[in-house]
C-alpha cells in the first residue's frame, strides 16, 4: 500500500518537475533569443561597419574591386569564431566580389541577391519555395533598411544572410540652406542619396547551437536537476515535519489507544488544520481516557460487587462477621476511604449497636467509643436514614449545629468526610452502612455513591438471610426439643425420668441457663420442689416460698422479670440470685385440664432479647410439661389398677388351681408344682419374661378340662379301658372350650390344649407333631410326666430319680422334644427335681 507520504511527495514531485521543465525552456528560450540577437547585432554591426567605409563607397561609385581587398581581410578579422560563411559585395544588379568558408557546403551562386530579394519581398509576402539548390528563403526587414534572411542548407544548417544597401555620400541642397535662413518653410537640407551597391554576409548559427547546446549543458540541465532535488528534498522536509511527522504521531497514538494506553497526546502548536486536528484528537484522547477510566472503574465496582455478592451467598450465617468484615476491607482498599462500618439499631430503635467495622493502617477504631450510644445524638441524619435518604457530608465542619452532638463526635474522632447508607429490612431501618474519610477531605463521585448502596442492598440480604436462618435454627432447635421431650413423655412413665430429660433439653437445646419444677400439693396447696438443672449451687432448694412461681400460680400466667437485680423478695431467693449471678426470670404456670400441676421456673444470666414467639413456646413446653405431670398420675393409678386387677386374676387362678386339687386328692399339689418347674425350666430356655404370666396361668389351669370328666373315670382306681380313656382324652378339649371365651387367658391355652400332645404326632387331641406343638407345650409335656412319675397311682407306686430320668429319655424323639429333654436333664439335676 502506497503511504500518504509517498503520493504526496509523488504530486508534489511532478508538480516540481513541471515547474522546472517550463523554467528551464522559458531559460533557454530566453538564451537562445539572446544568442541570436547576438548573432543578429554582429552581422548587423559587420554590414553596418562595411556601409560606411569610405573605401567601400569610392569602390563602389568608381569600380575599382581592388580596393575591397584590404576591407575582406579586415572582414574575416572579425570572424573569430568561424561564423561568417560567405560574403558577397555587388552593383544593383551586378556581383563585384563574393566569398564563402571552406566548412560551408552550400553553392553561393544559388544564394539570392540582395536584388533579388528585393524583388521576391515586393511581389510576396508568403514563403518561396525554393528548388533544390536554392534553400527555403524567410525574408525580415527591419527599421535600418538591413534585411536579414534564414537560408535553410541541404546539411540542416541555418544561415543568417545579412544584405544592407551602400549609399553614395549626402549631398547638402542649397535652396533649403537659404530659405531656412531667409525664414521660409522647412525643406530637407538633404538631397536623396543613390544607392551603390549592396554588401551581404552570411552568418552561420553553428556556433550560436553550440553555445545553446553548452547552456543547455551546463547550465539549463544543472539549473533544472537542481531545483528539482531542491524542490523535492524541500518537500519532504516541509511534508514530513508539517504533515508526515504530526500524522505519524497520530497513528502511533491511535495504536496505542488501541492497546489501551491513552496517556499520550500529539505535541504540535500550530494553528493549521493539522494544528486543529491535533488539539481535537487530544481532546478525544482526554476524553477516551476519562471514559476509558470510568469504563475501568465501572468493571473493577461491578467486578467487586460480583465477588462480595458470590461470597455472601456462599458465607455461612455463623462467619458473618468475618464475612462482613472482609467486605468493608474490599470497599476500604477499593475507595481510598479510612474506615467504615456497619452499625445496627436496637430493636427498640434506641441505641446504635456498632456490630462491624474495619479500618485502614493507622486508623483509630471509633466501635468501642460510641457504641450503645443513643441515636438522638445524631438526629439530621438520623432524620434522612428514617427516610432512607443517604446522608453525604464532603465537609463535616459545614455539618448543621441541629446535628446534635453527633457533630461534636465526628468533629472529635477528627472525621474530615462521611457518606452514610441507610440499611432498610421490610420498610425499617435496621442500620447504616458508613465510610468515613479521615486524613483528608475527600470527594466521592456518584459512582461511588452507588457503589455503597449496592453493597448496602448486599448487605441487607445477608442480614435478612442471616436473621432468616437464625430464626429457623432457632425454631428447629425448639422444635426437636419438644420432639425429644415428646418422646421422652411417650417413651417413659417415670416421671422424675421424663421431667429431668425435659428440663435437660431447656438447658442444653434452648439456651436457657438453669430451670426447676415446683410441683404443687392438691391437699395443701403449696409449691414443692421437684427436679433442677443448670443450677451450680443447692440454693434452689430454699427459694420455694414466697416467690414469683405463687404470682404465675395464682395468675395461671407466664410471670416475666427482665431483670432480678434490685427486686424484692425474700432472702433466700435474693441469695439464689446473687450466687447464681441469674438476671432473668420467666414463671410459666403448668396448667392441664384446667388444673394446676405446678411451676416450671427459668432463669438467663443475661437479658436476652426475646419475642412473642419466645412466649408461645414457653407456654408450649409448659402444657407437654403439665401433660406429663398429668399422664404421669394417670399412669401410676392406671398402674396400681393393673397391679390389683393381675393379683385378682392370679388368686381366681389359683382358686381354680386348688378346686381342681381338692376334687383329685391323688394329684393335690400338683399344679402348683408343675408350674413352678415349668416356669424355671422356661426362663433356662429364653422364653420372654412378659409371657411368663401366661405360661403360670396356663400350667396352674393345664387340667382344667378334667372338670367335664365323670367322677368314675376321673377317680377310678384301676387302670381305664378304651372307652374311658377316650373320654379322658377330651379334657383338652373342654380346656378349650371352657377358657377360650376369656380373652384375658387366650394366650395361656396353650398348655391346657396342647400339653397332650406328642413329638411324633401320636398325641391327642389333635395329633400335632414336632414344632407344630406350642414350645411351652413341650416344655410342660416333660415337667407334668416327670411330676407324675414321682407320684403314687392306685395301680402303682412312685419312680425313682433314675427310673424318671430314664423314662423321660427313652421318650426323647418319640414323646417330648430331644433339645429340651437334653437342656431338662442338664440344667435340672436330679437333686433339683424333687418337689
């Protein structure tokens, strides 16, 4: 691509170029026309000089061509430098003498006369053509009466041909002496001359081209190359300093511009256009710097909101103050200001809480000096926050005197400048976000002015997060309390277990610090303590009489001290309050049924902030606490029923048990002794303890159905026959029938039904085999043989320990259960089965 340089200098060049060409032809035009009036005025002067030589005319008017001789050697005396190429001196129509130069190479016969020409200038005024010999012919006359003649030779030369007439000498006329002197008319005192002859040189314009030629040479060509080289080289001089040069620092600029350097500008003072061009792309410069700047500053702000907001919704609730602390570091080293800080209101919008706060090297921290401080010291702007304006003071000595003491404050902590930020949380004020500048005084542009208040809406969010889930912790902490002292209520009936498990999440889930229950006697109506925790001394113990617990009771109302210290009570509870250090006192009255159960009493060592939700709870935990209380008593009669409705149902039993003794007196004790082996024998095994009850019931009424036996079979003394024994073998039968419409002995029929039953299925009454038997069938098949086999019988006497044993395992795989005739005979020695 051709640079703007180089057609610049190319245009200008021709332009150079142009302007000497035509100054070096005006230059040689000039000396060619001065070379030929040179050529013109020496012919002229040679004829002239050969006119009026008085020898010439005596020659001329007496016909004596000797004379002319000495008059041609002075002619070519003249000729220096070879220009005269002939000469010719004649009568009007005849030649006396002529001549040429040995370079010439044109015929002087063919060269006209001045006769001749005379006659071809008065018949034409056109050019003649000539013949071959005789050369084209110009003829001139000029004012002297010389006629100057251009004869064009065969050889391309050109001739000047010079031809003055020779006049005879003047002649005085003596009639215009005399009427002159007499006073008459003016008469020419000269009397026309007569013409003699002509004289005629021809000049040759070699040397006149040859003296061309050399200016040409050495002086237009020199002159022409020079003002060319000049011209040029002065052009690029002025085009590269006023042009080249400010449009290459425009270019170097513009690229620079381009990589984001915008500090450079065009160093030129000139007031052309270039001059202008340059003021105005500085301008633009300036001003491409200036938004380039904002542009720069605009990204680093939106690029730290992005990070502060990533890093909020990221943060933890419980690092929030290191996380916010990290912020107003960000915003601190992002702005230049000194410090700044996020105080919270109160919630009773009273006090400023200076919660955050983070400041530069060798700044002092203000958090410790106005913190708590009352926000009627700051009351113009505290006017502003509440309208949630921002409050800017670029000169805090400017700060109205209704600032309050606010003024003297931020006059005192040496603050130079303040922007302040309202915090606002659900159409509340909830705090300010605030910057102060402390070394100097500082100015911050609306940028800036956004930028706080985006990180103020950032905090906001957090602070709404943070307080959200603040408050969700706390409902969970308070719903899994009372999910654990539900199921320790549902789980537990000891009620000195569930209250200390309840009073144990209060001070370990809840965060309160120590709590008591006071239970109240029905008969004489007065609080007595119950359980504690959290306590650190025994003084609770004393502090039962005369205390806030009766004002709850008697008001069936949560009591709330928000502060113990200075109240009047009785001395034992004023020294439960000063060594447990306790500021705080809720009473929440235990209240269900519409009855009174009692006091749950609870204690801070502080003064927590606390809301309407906080109350609802209490009264929340004090109803599952009444509830408790409640169920608990309900529990312990419910329980001693139970326990005097089991001893009914064992001594009916029993009863039963010992009818069934006194109608056999053959087998009298021997209920009670199967049921107590059974019962051994099945706790050996792993029965569960729970179902023992029913195993006893079932063994002391395992012959129940004996009562549909007639008492000739049922007491006969010889061994039975067929048909007897098949009606002995229905009394399980009439077990069944006789006990299973008592639901409360279902699980005890196992024995009366089935203890007749045998391993290999041969039993009655329903032939059960193996583990189709009740497991305390089986073990009641061998403890009731065992008994049976020490007893005596009419038709025989009582086995002995080994015949018993033996017995038991002959029948082991046929009759009873192989795995409990080996546990029966190995846990139960013979020593043991005596009755």
């Amino acid at each position: 691509m051709i640079g703007i340089r180089l057609k610049l200098i190319s245009i200008l060049s021709a332009v150079i170029i142009a302007i000497s060409a035509l100054a070096c032809l005006f230059f040689f035009v000039h000396a060619k026309t001065q070379q030929e009036e040179s050529l013109k005025k020496f012919g002229m002067s040679i004829v002239t000089s050969l006119t009026e030589d008085d020898e010439i005319k005596f020659a001329l008017s007496h016909a004596q061509p000797a004379f002319l001789d000495a008059k041609i050697k002075k002619l070519h005396s003249f000729d220096r430098d070879g220009e005269i190429g002939y000469w010719r001196i004649t009568y009007p129509q005849k030649t006396i003498i002529e001549g040429k130069s040995q370079w010439i190479d044109v015929d002087i016969k063919g060269i006209p006369t001045p006769a001749d020409m005379l006659k071809l200038n008065q018949s034409t005024t056109e050019k003649i053509q000539m013949s071959d010999s005789m050369p084209g012919l110009e003829s001139y006359q000029n004012q002297y009466n010389i006629s100057i003649n251009c004869i064009n030779t065969p050889s391309g030369e050109v001739l000047c041909d010079f031809s003055v007439p020779v006049y005879e000498k003047q002649k005085f006329s003596e009639e215009a002496f005399v009427a002159e002197i007499l006073g008459g008319a003016k008469i020419d005192k000269v009397v026309n001359s007569e013409i003699l002859g002509y004289v005629q040189v021809g000049l040759s314009n070699r040397r006149v081209i040859e003296r061309i030629n050399k200016i040409i040479l050495y002086r237009v060509i020199p002159m022409g190359i020079g003002i060319i080289l000049g011209g040029i080289s002065f052009t690029f001089f002025l085009i590269s300093r006023y042009l080249v040069r400010p449009l290459k620092q425009l270019t170097n600029i513009t690229m620079d511009i381009a990589k984001g350097n915008l500090s450079e500008t065009i160093k030129i003072n000139s007031n052309d256009e270039i001059g202008q061009l340059s003021k105005t792309f500085n301008k633009m410069t300036m001003a491409l710097g200036k938004s380039y700047a904002d542009l720069q500053y605009r990204v680093k702000m939106e690029e730290l909101i992005a990070d502060i907001s990533t890093g909020f919704i990221n943060l933890p609730t419980h690092e929030a103050e290191e996380g916010i602390n990290l912020t107003l570091r960000s915003i601190v080293e992002f702005t230049g200001v000194d410090r700044s800080y996020v105080p919270l209101i109160s919630e009773d919008s009273n006090k400023i809480d200076y919660i955050y706060e983070w400041c530069a090297k060798g700044i002092k921290s203000i958090k410790e000096d106005i913190q708590g401080l009352s926000i009627e010291h700051y009351p113009w702007w505290m006017e502003k926050l509440k309208k949630f304006e921002t409050v800017y003071i670029p000169k805090t000595t400017n700060l109205p005197d209704s600032g309050g003491t606010g003024k003297e404050i931020i006059l005192k902590q040496e603050i130079k400048s303040v922007v302040i930020v309202p915090l606002v949380y659900s159409e509340k004020l909830i705090g300010f976000l605030g910057f102060d500048s402390v070394k100097v005084e500082k100015t911050w542009t609306d940028q800036d002015i956004t930028l706080f208040k985006m990180i103020g809406e950032i905090l906001v969010n957090f602070l709404k997060r943070k307080h959200t889930e603040e408050l969700i912790k706390l409902h969970v902490q308070r719903l899994t309390a009372l999910h654990a002292i539900d199921r320790t209520i549902v789980s537990n009936l000891d009620l000195k277990i569930i209250l200390n498990a309840f009073l144990e999440q209060l001070t370990t889930q809840i965060g309160i610090d120590a709590a008591d229950i006071l239970l109240l006697n029905q008969s004489t109506q007065e609080l007595q303590y119950f359980i504690s925790h959290g306590f650190r001394t025994n003084a609770i113990l004393n502090c039962t009489k005369d205390n806030y617990a009766y004002k709850a009771l008697k008001e069936r109302r949560i009591i709330h001290i928000p502060d113990l210290y200075g109240t009047e009570v009785n001395p034992q509870c004023a020294k439960l309050f000063k060594e447990e250090s306790f500021a705080s006192y809720y009473g929440i009255p235990l209240i269900s049924k519409g009855l009174v159960k009692g006091v749950l009493e609870v204690f801070h060592r502080s003064q927590p902030k606390h809301d309407r939700e906080w109350l609802s709870f209490l009264e929340s935990i004090g109803a599952m606490a009444a509830i408790a209380i409640d169920n608990a008593s309900l529990f312990d009669s419910m329980q001693r029923s139970n326990k005097e409705l089991m001893i009914a149902y064992d001594t009916t039993i029993e009863g039963w048990s010992r009818a069934l003794d006194l109608r056999d007196k053959e087998t009298e004790g021997h209920s009670q002794r199967v049921t107590e082996m059974t019962l051994k024998l099945a706790r050996i095994i792993g029965v569960n303890e729970n179902d023992l009850i029913h195993i006893k019931w079932g063994a002391l009424l395992h012959d129940i159905g004996k009562m549909g036996v007639p008492d000739d079979i049922l007491l006969k003394p010889d061994i039975l026959n067929k048909e007897e024994e098949k009606i002995m073998h229905k009394h399980p039968e009439y077990a069944y029938q006789l006990l299973s419409p008592i639901a409360h002995l279902h699980k005890a029929l196992e024995i009366p039904h089935c203890h007749h039953e045998r391993w290999d299925g041969s039993g009655y009454p329903n032939g059960l085999k193996g583990e189709q038997i009740p497991l305390v069938a089986r073990i009641f098949a061998i403890v009731d043989v065992r008994d049976a086999l020490h007893s005596s019988r009419p038709y025989r006497d009582p086995l002995s320990d080994n015949e018993v044993i033996e017995n038991i395992q002959s029948q082991a795989g046929t009759h009873f259960d192989p795995k409990i005739v080996k546990i029966f005979l190995e846990q139960i020695p013979s020593k043991h089965i005596k009755s």
